[in-house]
C-alpha cells in the first residue's frame, strides 16, 4: 500500500439526522417492578405481619407512592440541629 500525501482531506458533511419518534405511552407509566406483589401478599398474611407493612403490596403494585407518606410514629430531634453544642 503506497503513502499518498495530501495537503488535506474533506470530511464528507453528512448533515444532522433527524431523531426516530418515541411514543410516549409505550414508555411512561409503566410499572416494573422485580417483585411480585400477590406473593409478597400471601407471604406477608401468612406471617401474620401485613400490619407492620400496611403499603408494601400497594407500593409493589403501583410503583413508589407520589402522595404524601404515611404519618411519623417515633421523631428522632438531635440538639445539635437547633443550634445547641453537642455534648
């Protein structure tokens, strides 16, 4: 293969492509979730703990809630976050 010098070379212009269109509701508003919400149902209702996860089943089957949280039961305030030294 023989060197062929040159004192440039052309970048052929290609142009922009246009992007391919995405149809928004085969991508928004899917939940996916590894988990399968009915078994953790049963699981939960066999061990006689759905009280202590009253929203899991609802938050595997419906994504994370948007809404508001449930109500704190317990407030953890350390004094160091109003201004007074730590001890």
């Amino acid at each position: 293969m023989t060197n062929t010098p040159a004192h440039c070379a052309v970048t052929p212009n290609m142009g922009p492509r246009a992007a391919p269109a995405i149809d928004l509701s085969n991508i928004l508003y899917k939940v996916i979730t590894p988990y399968n919400a009915q078994a953790w149902l049963l699981a939960l209702a066999e061990a006689d703990i759905t009280h202590s996860y009253p929203n899991l089943v609802h938050d595997l089957t419906h994504s994370s809630p948007i809404s508001n949280p449930p109500s704190y039961i317990h407030f953890l305030a350390l004094k160091c976050f109003f201004g007074e030294p730590a001890s």
